[in-house]
C-alpha cells in the first residue's frame, strides 16, 4: 500500500522518474519475466499466433537476452533475429540498423570519449 495518496481534479497520467518496479530490477529479471508472459501468450492463444508475431517475440527475446548477457554468441543471435525480422513498424525502436546493430562496448566506448570533459 502506497505511503501516501495525491488525488487531482484532471486526466492524465502522472509519471516520477527512477520509481517504480522497474528501476530496481534487473536486466536478467526483466528478461525471465518476459519470458514468462510470452509462454503464457503461446499456451492460452496458440491457435492465434501468426508466424510474424512468433518471429516478433523471438527477435525479442533475442536482443533481451543480449542486453541481459552480451556476449559474441548473444550478439550474433540478435543480429541472426534482426536479419530475419525483415522490416519494422515505423516508429519501432529497432527501425535504425546503425543505432541497433552497433555492439554494447562500443556504445559505451563512444558515450566514455563524448562524455569526456577536457
């Protein structure tokens, strides 16, 4: 139960940064979490999933567990996904493959040498 309660006279959605569930979990958590909702999803639904929408979690899954766990192997299993995925909805993260495809140490790489203050 909440600690305290804010009532306001609008619609809308109130958002804080850094509260919440999600702030104080893991990546890894997150991951088998998903995980889990997407073995329901196949379980109470499957005579609904289309090919797409199963190609669509497994490309999920696959850049989850390559953010959880980057390694080569994971690495080459999301491009591996991408590749396959064809093209993406136009406002979708995953839509600029420069963005996408660069490894994780080398985004941090470039953040560190930005972010550099001389």
């Amino acid at each position: 139960m909440a600690d305290n309660h804010y009532f306001l006279n609008e619609v809308g959605y109130i958002y804080r940064a850094n509260v919440g569930v999600s702030v104080a979990t893991d990546y890894k958590e997150h991951l088998r979490s998903k995980r889990k909702v997407v073995e329901l999803l196949y379980e109470q639904f499957h005579d609904r999933i289309t090919p797409k929408m199963r190609k669509y979690f497994e490309f999920d899954d696959s850049w989850m567990l390559y953010n959880a766990e980057p390694s080569f192997k994971t690495y080459c299993n999301f491009v591996y996904h991408y590749l396959c995925m064809g093209r993406f909805p136009k406002n979708n993260i995953h839509r600029n493959p420069i963005k996408v495809l660069m490894p994780i140490w080398l985004k941090n790489t470039i953040k560190r040498i930005i972010g550099r203050k001389y």
